[in-house]
C-alpha cells in the first residue's frame, strides 16, 4: 500500500508545470506528486540545484518537498500508470502553419499526450487541463480519451494557471482565486471536489471558484486578453502624452486612483511580452472569427496591434533622436528578459527592438541579469554584430545610447554618472521602463528619453 493518499502526475515541467507543482507538493505532503517530461536536461535541472527556470523562491518550495513526495523522471508511461489525477501542462504555442496559422493553438503536443494518457492509464483518472486552451479543447480530450474505452473511467477539469513569472511562488502560494471547471454532472462534481480537496490545504475555500469547463477555459484567455488590454490602453496614452506635456506616470496614478478602475497594470512600457499575452489574444480572436464573430475578433486583435506599434515605436524614436542612423553605433541594450525577475526570453519586446536596430547596423550589447542564455539562443540565427555583457558598466564603455527594456531593479541602482563617462558623446537614455531618474541623467549629461512623458535633451531644436 503506498503511503500517499492519492499520486498526481504532471505532465510538462516548464514555467507553468514546475513551480505549480513544487507548490502542491510542498503544501500537500501526503499526495505524491511526480512531474515527467520529455526534455532530459531539464528533468535533470529540476532534479539540482540549479533548476531549470530562475523565479524567486522557487528552489526553497522544490527544497521542501523533492525526495519526499515531489520527484522528476522522463518516465512519461511510468507515470501516467501509477496516477490518480493527471496534470497537463504541455506547451500549446501559437500555430504556425495551415489552417488557423498565427493565430490558433497549436494542439499537436496536447493531442499526443492525451493518446499517452489513453495507452498508458491502468485506472480511474482525472485529467486536468493547466496549458491555456481554446474553449471547447476538454471536450476534445474527452472524446480520444473515452472512444473505445472501457478500461478506466476519466473526467477533465480545466484549471488554469494565473501565475505570473518573477512572482510564481508569491501567487501560488496566496492566490487571488483557484478556478476549477468540470462536467455538471455526479462525475464532474466529483472530481472537481477531488481537486478542490488538493488546494484546500492552504488557499481559503471561499478563493476556490468552480465553474462549468467552459467558462473556465474562456476564463483564462478573458483574463489575460484583459490584462492585456491595460497595458495596450496606457500605452496608447504615453504616446498622447508625449506629444502634449502630459505625464503617463501622472495620468496612471490620476485614473488609477478610481477604485472602479484600479491602479495595477498602468505602467506605460515598450510594449508587453511573455508567453501567455498575445498568443492568448490571437487565440481568442481566432475562436470569435470561428465562431462568425468578426467585431469582436477586430476588437481584440487591436490590442496586439498596438502593442506591436508600440514596440516599433520605441525604436524608431530612438533611431530619429539619434540624428537618424544607428550605423554602427554602440547601443546597450538593458535588459533581454520579458519582465524583471524572469530570465525567460518569450516575446520580449527586447527581442524585436535587437532585430530592428540590427536591421539599421546598429552594434547592439545585450546586458541582462539573468537572460542572457536565452537571448543568446533567442538571436542564434540572427546576423549583425551582437554580444552580450552581464556586466551594466562593461556594456556601456563606448556607447552612444542605453535603452532599457526590463524594469530590473539592477538597473535602478547604477552609478549612472559612471557610466555617462565612459559613454561617448552625446549620450542617449531611452527608458523603455520609465524605472531610472530622469531629471538627474539629464543633469549627468544624457539625453533622456521616457515613454509618456517628455524628453530632456540638451540640443536647443
Ligand atoms: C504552459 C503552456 O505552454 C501554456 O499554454 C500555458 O499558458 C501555460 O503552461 P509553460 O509552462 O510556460 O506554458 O511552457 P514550457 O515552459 O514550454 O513547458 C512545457 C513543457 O512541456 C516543456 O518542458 C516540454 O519539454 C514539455 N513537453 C512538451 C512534454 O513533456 N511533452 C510534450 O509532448 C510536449
Ligand atoms: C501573465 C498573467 O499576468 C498571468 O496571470 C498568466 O498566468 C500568464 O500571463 P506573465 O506573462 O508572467 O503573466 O507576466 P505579467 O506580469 O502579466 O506581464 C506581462 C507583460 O506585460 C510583461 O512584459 C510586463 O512587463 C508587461 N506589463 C505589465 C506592462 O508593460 N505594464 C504593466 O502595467 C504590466
């Protein structure tokens, strides 16, 4: 008999799957939870110290648990044989190809695990959904699952994931909300409360929302396509503002302050990046022209247009303010990660501001706290003269401008007159983060840019 109460299965130890559950088995030390994946050397990275994804916090959770009750293996069958509820957290990136391409989700690793799941599985099972899915997509899971099975009985739940990167452990660990959806039927409230019973023990039950499976998969991409949709509103008005003296930062804090509005989510920036943000949208938007809704399918995709113009934007201001060429000027790029406290890479509006001011023969230094690895896979096939330098005061020696694309504390902290002296001259900071001291750069001797507020320059025109 084994001495855990129930075994949960993970599927897809990525930035989604490891923390979520390092952080169930930390708080539940009597389920096994085992998370297997196909990729060697990450299993290996989770089963160390150096874990495969940098997040504050992380390695403490997985210190509390690993060798207990929380294990790594690539034994997918193994796995999937031994389980009581099965977590996939596979990826489900934006389709690139045939029908639906750039927009739709591609399904191909969901649909070759739910075959595992069906070939493997030896009894009763629940399978739960933690990759963001287009609505509709358990049902999917249901059909491969059931067809031609009197094996074992199955219900899916979907319960995704609200985690935000650099801050996982904190959200985990005190959620706003846990969203459960299943079948409305003894089954389905059944495993929902099975599922409900792993996060009782530690989030509140009143924070425990459960919902049909279909509102919950919509759930997710609502959510992120509104969180989205925030960042694309204020930085449509730092544009506003920069031609008209009015502040972002003030206008933030001015509309923020209506609790009907709320004040997180108004930093205007170069733009959002991250996995989840725009292939979400593309998602949502692809089901509401699937489903004849062209408006609102123009309406949402708007928000990453904008977000692209703004991207786009931010460079070629700093190519005009830069007398109009980039040609082999030194440009230090602050920042590679999508957000700070992340080194993931995944869209980050770094990435496309590298390319275009490669484009221009720009010589780009990338400097990062914790990115750079993945910047330096990100832009492997990318020609252009590129390096990287951890090291903020090296990768300013000799250049003409610094542009901050994460909002790394890191960054805050720098003797700024330092490096104005090693930079030449005229020197330009372009503040993609509004996160450093513009008046006192100016009065350093830079040239400062911020989004949504006004320059200080030292030219007269
Ligand atoms: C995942 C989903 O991609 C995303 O849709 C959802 O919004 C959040 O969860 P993430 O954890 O960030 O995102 O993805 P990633 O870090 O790429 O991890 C996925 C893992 O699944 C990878 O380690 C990959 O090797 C593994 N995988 C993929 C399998 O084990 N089997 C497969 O068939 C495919
Ligand atoms: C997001 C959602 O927040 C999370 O709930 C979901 O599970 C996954 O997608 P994440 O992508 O990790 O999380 O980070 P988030 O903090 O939401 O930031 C996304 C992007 O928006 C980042 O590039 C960030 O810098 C940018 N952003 C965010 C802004 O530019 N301004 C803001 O005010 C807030």
């Amino acid at each position: 008999m084994s001495e855990f109460k129930k075994t949960i299965l993970c599927i897809g130890a990525g930035y989604v799957g490891g923390p979520t559950m390092a952080m169930i088995a930390a708080k539940c030390p009597n389920y096994k939870v085992h998370v297997v994946d196909l990729n060697e050397e990450r299993i290996a990275a989770w089963q160390s110290d150096d874990l495969p994804i940098y997040e504050p916090g992380l390695l403490d959770t997985v210190k509390v648990a690993r060798g207990r009750n929380l294990f790594f293996s690539t034994n997918v069958d193994a796995g999937i044989a031994e389980a009581d509820i099965i977590f996939v957290s596979v990826n489900t990136p934006t389709k690139m190809f045939g029908r639906g391409a750039g927009k739709a989700a591609d399904l191909q690793y969901w649909e070759k695990t739910a075959r595992q799941i069906k070939r493997c599985a030896t009894k009763d099972i629940i399978v739960v959904e933690k990759s963001t899915l287009p609505v509709r997509t358990a049902e999917a899971m249901e059909r491969i699952l059931r067809e031609e099975n009197d094996d074992f009985k199955v219900e899916v739940l979907s319960n995704p994931e609200f985690l935000a990167e650099g801050t996982a452990i904190r959200d985990l660990e005190n959620p706003d909300r846990v969203l459960i959806g299943g079948r409305e039927t003894p089954a389905g409230a059944q495993a929902i409360q099975d599922l409900v019973d792993v996060y009782e023990h530690w989030v509140d039950s009143d924070k425990i929302l459960t919902t049909n499976t279909w509102s919950s998969e919509l759930s997710k991409l609502v959510a992120n396509a509104f969180l989205a949709q925030r960042v694309s509103s204020i930085n449509t008005i730092s544009a506003l503002c920069e031609k008209t003296e009015a502040n972002v930062k003030e206008v933030a804090r001015a509309i923020g302050t209506d609790s009907r509005i709320g004040s997180r989510f108004l930093y205007a920036s170069v733009g959002f990046g991250g996995s989840c943000f725009q292939k979400d949208i593309l998602n949502l938007v692809y089901l509401c022209e699937h489903f004849g809704l062209p408006e609102v399918a123009a309406y949402w995709e708007q928000v990453v247009e904008v977000n692209n113009w703004q991207r786009t934007r931010f460079v070629n201001n700093m190519i005009t303010s830069m007398f109009n060429t980039v040609v082999d000027k030194k440009i230090a790029i602050f920042g590679f990660a999508f957000k700070a406290d992340t080194g993931d890479t995944r869209e980050s509006p770094a990435f496309y501001a590298v390319k275009q001011l490669l484009e221009e023969r720009a010589n780009v230094v990338i400097c990062d706290p914790q990115a750079i690895p993945n910047a330096q896979i990100d832009l492997a096939g990318v020609k252009g003269n590129i390096s990287y330098e951890a090291d903020p005061y090296k990768a300013a020696e000799g250049a003409a401008a610094i542009a901050i694309f994460t909002e790394w504390s890191d960054f805050k902290e720098l003797d700024y007159q330092k490096i104005y002296d090693v930079m030449s001259h005229p020197a330009f900071m372009f503040d993609g983060r509004n996160i450093v001291d513009h008046q006192a750069l100016y009065e350093i001797g830079f040239n400062v840019y911020p989004i949504g507020m006004s320059k200080k320059v030292h030219f007269t025109k």
